[in-house]
C-alpha cells in the first residue's frame, strides 16, 4: 500500500476543509464568547410563563443596556448576553452600567419570579488577557515540544526536522478545529469560550502524542533497513502503525467522545464535538500531513514544484 | 517465578488501597489498643462549581496600570478577605492568588451571590474604639459613631440592656505608619507602632485622659483585640503587649497595618451557577461516560481477546487508582475535568494497544507466545514513554497557564489529565503485564492458540 505517494492530494484535502472557515474568520473573525470579549450571560428560569424575548430586551433596554440578546434554551431557561454588568459594590456606583442585581430586581417586577441558573459576568481587560496568555502558553507548550522531540530522536539524521514538523502538522490540527469552529458558528451559533479553549489545548497534547508514535516508527525503522529509500521506510512505518491508530484513535477515543457529545448534556456538547474533530484531525495529520512533510523535506522537493509537471511525477 | 508473585502483591495492596478510599468518605485508623483514632483524613469527594452550583468571583487590583504590588501585598489582601467571607459562613470557601494582581474567589452552593459579592467588594475599616472599663471580648460585633450618630455615655449606660451601646472612635486605621512585631528580653512578643503626626496628637490627648480604660481595636466592626492603655502616649510610637504568641502579634500587626485592604480590588469577573443545572451536567456527563466506557470495553475484548480483557481490567484498576488519588488530594472535579478523566481512559488504552499490536506483529512474524509477549513490551516501550511525555511537558504548561490566570478549567483539566497519563503508565506497565504473565502460566508451551490473541 503506498500511502505517501498521494501526498499532494491529501495536502490539497486539508486545504479545503481549512481555507473556507479561514475565509470566514478572515470576515467575520472568530465567533468569541463573553470569555474573551467581555461581557454577561444570564441565564434565569421564569417560575411562571417564559416572557417574549423582546419583552426582556425591553426591560435591559430600560436600564440603559442596548446589546441584549435573548435565547431561550431548550430546557426552558431564557439565556441573556449583554455587555458587561458591573457588580453590587456596596458604596461605589459608576452610573455608567446597569448592575446585575438592578437587572435581577427588573426582571423580577416585570415578569414574576425566577431563579438564576448561571450568570456570567467577565470585564472587557480580562478577555483581551485570556487570549494572549492562552496562546503565550501554547507557543511556549510548542517550543518545550520541539526541543524535548530534537532530543530525543537525536540518533536520527536531522532530528530537529521531526520537532519542526509534528508542530506544522499540530497548526494544521488547530487551523482544522478553528475553521470548523467559524463554520460551527456561522451555521449552528457556536461560540469560542473557555471550554473550547480547553478542548484546543487537548488536540495540541494527543496531536504531539500521535506524531510522536509515528516518528517513533521511523527511528525504529531507520536503524532496521538502512537501505532502503527514506520514502519506503516512511511509508512503511506508517503502514506498521495503522492499525494503532485507527484503534486508539477511532475505537476507544472517539467512541467516549461520541458519547459525551450523544448523552452528555449540552454544556458539553460543543466541547466534545470540538474534541472529535480536533482528535480526529490529530490522528490524520500524523499520518497523511507529518508523514508525507517529512518525505518532502527530505527530498527537497520544492526544488521542483515550479517546474514543468512530468518533472515531478518521475520521482 | 518470585517476581510475578511480589508483583500480584503490590497490585493487590494498591488496589485495595485504592477501593478503601474509593469507598469512604473519611479515613480512620484507630489504635488497636486504646481505640483512639491514631490518623484521619477527610476524602469526600470535592465538586467543582459547574457541578454543585456556587459562586466564581476574580478580584483585579484596582490600580493604574505598571504599579508594582508585593506578593506581601496580594497575600494579606487575601487573608482579610478570607477572614470576611469566612463571617459569611460559606462553607469550604476557597480564596486563592492569581498572578500578579488577581485574587480568585470560590464559594460552592452559596444562596446569595449578591451577598458575598459586597461583602469582597466592601473596604475594610480598622478603628480604634474607646470601651472605657468595659472589657470587650475580641470577635464580639460593636457599633460605633464614625459614620455620624451619637455616642453613648458610657459613665452613664442605658438601664435598658436592648439599647445598643454605639462606641466612640477615637481614630481610624489610616494614621497609623507602622506597625512591627518584636520580642521583650523575656522573649515576649509585642506591637512596636509608630503613628502620623495627625495621629499621634490624636492619640496623645485621648491615651493621656483614658489611662486604665480600654481602648478596642475594631477591624469592620469586629473587636480584634481591647488593651488597656497603660501610659499617656504623647509621642506617636507605643507598644501593645500581653499574652502573644508569634502567630498571634503578627496578625494584629498586619491588621492594624493593612486593616484596610493593602490595595484596592474591584471585581472583573464572576460566575454563578444555579444547583439544578450543575447536578444535572454531572449526571449526564456520568450517564455518558458509562455508556463510551462499556462500548469501548467490549471492543477490547473482541478485538484483542485475552490481552484486551486483561486490559479491560487494567482500566478499571486505573479508575480505581486515579479517583483516589483525587479524593486523598482533595482534587476538585469540575466538569472539565470529568471530561478529561474520559479522555485519559482512552489514553490509558492507548499504551495497552501499541503493546497488543507490537504483539500480534511479532507472533504473526512466527515468535512464540512468550517472546512475543516480551517483545512487544521492550519494543512498544520508547514510543509510549516519548508519547507520554510530550503529554505530560503540555499538561504542566497549561496547568501554570491556569493557576496563573485563575483559570480553574484549564487548570483542573491540565491536572486530570497529567494525572491520567501517569497512572495510566504504571498500570500499563505494571498491571496488564503482571496479568498477563500470569494468564501465561496457565497456557501450557504448543497449546496456545493465537485465535486468543486476536489473530
């Protein structure tokens, strides 16, 4: 079976699931969460009928909140996001913003009792903090990657180049996540927030695992056929470890996600279908993108991307 | 073989171990004798907010950007402010510093966010209170007149005992500059303090008028402490002495220093969630859990037979093992972190499956049983361990992004599944290899059939 030969398809493949939701995120950018924008998310149950959300619109409105938008929920709650409601602070009253006891107390006279399920409160400078910190984390999580992966494949001929790559292909994992995201948000209303970020982080870590077993394959092999061309042995490694990763991957990871993402309540549904995709993603690039980079950059063959087509299918 | 039965033994040990605080909810170990409990410790399982409902609440330094604040500064900030929510009588409230400049604030299942919110947002007010010869005990609520409203004479007290007692303040805690705590050459601690030039004429007149009487030390409202005033202090430095211990005299000494916040806090983010919502994730996330984890079991079976069962079991033993460790460590599962768990379980397999499959690879290429077995450990072993490790250097990274950051999903998540990844290493190597060492003394040499091993 020579799977690395196609390998400027499976590079085009990943090109169109990424580049529309690039497109979309290059329009509309990411469909951020109260978490890194700022923000509230009040979600209350009506103890009597649920009010028209227009009515609730109406009532922030009154207190001087524009943004308000309503949803009701399936399971009966009425979920609210607004901009930023300042806190009871006892003594101190800015005047500028509405506070959420102001808008409980409003809510409360106009339609009835209700009992707060959840209220999100973030300030608008913590958001803009979350992000940088998350992806300083990640740069830093990548960098530590590259240095631990050059040291310990340092028997190999340009070990560095394995460490270089399993992060190209780990890009590639988050560009997938992100532009299914931007999908997700532009047809279903899926929003960025903490958990999603949680679930990146985890395709990061399975990502670099996966690359790891297959790059593990390859050194293992190097040292067995040193004759052979760096192709075959490539694809010979990845053919030797298939069937691992379909089982760990598909069978037993994927399985408990599907799972969560069937049975397991909606606060974690985005965040397991995010994490199937994510690993999904993992386990693919590590064969069909990490794999076949490694061919290229060992060849070389940039050299003869821009020169005429039989050139290169003679290789 | 010597080995295989010490090995059984470290594993029985270690899952009863597991299984005793799986089960309890607190461990005790009485003295066989006198029947006194020689060691306990509390092991009830610790829910995180997004599943028993409660309050989340980030406190930010109040202050223009680039000022340097002291970790001195963001520490006592944090004991005042436990101090007032512990008033409150949230139970298991935790306060924790984040960063530089942030404070995280959780109290699981409180009734009245609101309440709590105000109590963190309030500034603190230290004043110092003339009792005049009424001896106050410390922790006993007190009004006073500092915000207006008249005193009441205390040479002349109201008959009737339900009239409260509104105290004089003498002064408020902002004049005093210093405060330190040193020892006497009986090695008695004392309160060295200094006051401003306001202060101290303040104090000079009142401290020479009300000597022998008592002068209270009231931080928001709440008598810390009442000495008597010895001597006349005219000068602006005193001493408050008696009855410290180390512990004790630096606590007055932070108080009186900071009595207000060192620095001021205003609140930039918080959470609440209802109860009905959390224990609802909870039981769905577990329903869902169950039923990956039992579809996953069978697949083991019948794709791997023996080894697969034998690793079926592995797992439950890992399962056993890491809900341990995270009730003896007190390890708060968050919703995140049930999640992670999941995950890891699969993680776990992971290491299961490259041996199986190394495995099968070496008795398809003709070994037998025995070598094939051993082989696919020695083989499958650099992968899991390098594989494994870039787990484990990710999870610390993310775990210092959470505590930094207050992020306590990131943070229980990176745990969990640090965690996960390295229980996962030992029973992998440990229980499905004991166990299938084992299985191999049952199975005589030319009888084995590979149809067990999945081929």
């Amino acid at each position: 079976m020579n799977i690395l030969g196609k390998r400027y398809w499976y590079f085009a493949l990943s090109l169109l699931v990424i580049l529309p939701g690039m497109v979309l995120i290059a329009l509309n950018g990411l469909p951020l969460s109260i978490d890194f924008t700022g923000g509230s998310i009040l979600e209350v149950r009506f103890a009597g009928e649920t009010p028209a959300p227009a009515d609730v619109v109406a009532v922030y409105e009154s207190l001087g909140v524009k943004d308000a938008q309503v949803q009701t929920t399936g399971t009966g709650t009425v979920q609210i996001r607004s901009s930023f409601l300042s806190e009871a602070s006892g003594e101190e009253d800015t005047g500028e913003t509405a506070t959420s006891t102001a808008v409980q107390a409003a809510l409360r006279e106009e339609f009835g009792e209700l009992t707060v399920e959840r209220f999100d409160s973030v300030g608008p400078s913590i958001g803009r903090q979350v992000t940088q910190r998350a992806a300083l984390a990640v740069a830093i999580a990548a960098l530590a990657v590259v240095f631990y992966i050059t040291y310990t494949f340092r028997g190999l001929e340009h070990a560095f180049r394995y460490g270089v790559i399993a992060i190209v292909a780990m890009i590639h994992d988050v560009a997938v996540v992100m532009s299914i995201t931007a999908l997700g948000g532009q047809f279903w209303g899926w929003q960025v927030d903490a958990l999603f970020l949680t679930a990146l982080l985890t395709v990061i870590g399975f990502s670099v695992q996966d690359k790891i077993v297959v790059f593990d394959r390859i050194r293992e092999n190097s040292n067995v056929y040193r004759r052979l061309p760096y192709e075959t042995l490539a694809n010979h490694s990845i053919i030797q470890t298939l069937q691992r990763s379909i089982n760990t991957q598909l069978m037993t990871v994927e399985f408990m996600l599907l799972a969560l993402a069937l049975f397991g309540g909606i606060t974690l549904r985005e965040f397991a279908v995010i994490l199937l995709i994510g690993l999904f993603s993992g386990t693919y690039s590590s064969i069909f993108i990490a794999a076949p980079i490694l061919v290229v950059w060992e060849k070389q063959e940039w050299k003869t991307w821009f020169r005429r087509k039989e050139e290169t299918q003679t290789i | 073989m010597r080995n295989l039965s010490s090995r059984l033994i470290l594993i029985a040990v270690i899952v009863a171990l597991a299984a005793w605080i799986d089960f309890s909810t607190e461990l005790k170990i009485p003295n066989p004798i006198t029947g006194q409990t020689l060691w306990r410790r509390d092991v009830s399982p610790k829910l995180g907010l997004d599943l028993r409902g409660g309050l989340q609440v980030v406190l930010e330094a109040d202050l223009p950007e680039g000022t340097e604040i002291s970790n001195e500064q963001m520490e006592t900030a944090r004991l005042i402010l436990e101090n007032r929510t512990n008033a409150l009588g949230v139970n298991e409230s935790v306060l924790q510093v984040a960063g530089s400049n942030r404070i995280v604030g959780e109290f699981p299942g409180v009734a009245d966010p609101d309440e709590v919110k105000a109590t963190l947002g309030q500034t603190g007010r230290l004043e110092f209170v003339d009792f005049g010869f009424l001896p106050i005990a410390a922790g006993t609520v007190v009004q006073t007149d500092v915000e207006g409203g008249e005193a009441t004479d205390l040479n002349n007290l109201p008959t009737d005992p339900t009239t409260p007692i509104i105290y004089h303040t003498v002064m408020t805690g902002d004049k005093i500059e210093t405060a330190l705590v040193s020892t006497s050459q009986l090695g008695e601690y004392y309160i060295a303090f200094t006051l401003t030039s306001e202060g101290a004429a303040i104090f000079g007149e009142h401290t020479s008028t009300h000597t022998e009487q008592y002068l209270g030390i009231v931080l928001d409202k709440v008598v810390i402490s009442a000495p008597t005033i010895g001597s006349a202090i005219t000068s602006g430095e005193g001493v408050i002495e008696g009855g410290f211990t180390a512990d004790s005299a630096n606590a007055l000494a932070i108080q009186l220093r900071y009595g207000s916040l060192p620095i001021p806090f205003k609140v930039v983010e918080s959470r609440v969630v209802g109860p009905t919502l959390g224990q609802d994730s909870l039981q769905k996330s577990l329903v869902a859990g169950l039923v990956g984890i039992i579809v996953v079991f069978l697949f083991m079976g019948i794709f791997y037979r023996v080894p697969g069962v034998l690793a079926d079991f592995a797992i439950i033993i890992y399962a056993l093992i890491a809900f341990a460790v995270f009730k003896y460590f007190h390890f708060t599962l968050t919703l995140a972190g049930v999640a992670g768990f999941l995950l890891s379980t699969g993680a776990a397999l992971d290491a299961n499956i490259l041996i199986f499959e190394r495995m099968k690879e070496e008795l398809r290429a003709g070994r037998t049983l025995r070598t094939a077995v051993d082989l696919g450990w020695t083989r499958a072993w650099s992968s899991i361990r390098d594989s494994n490790l870039a787990t484990i250097i990710t999870s610390v990274i993310l775990f210092w992004f959470g505590s930094t950051f207050g992020a306590t999903i990131v943070k229980g998540f990176a745990l969990t599944l640090a965690l996960g990844v390295g229980i996962s290493l030992f029973t992998a190597i440990l229980v499905t290899r004991t166990l299938l060492n084992l299985v191999l003394k049952f199975i005589k040499p030319g009888t084995e059939n590979p149809k067990w091993f999945g081929i």
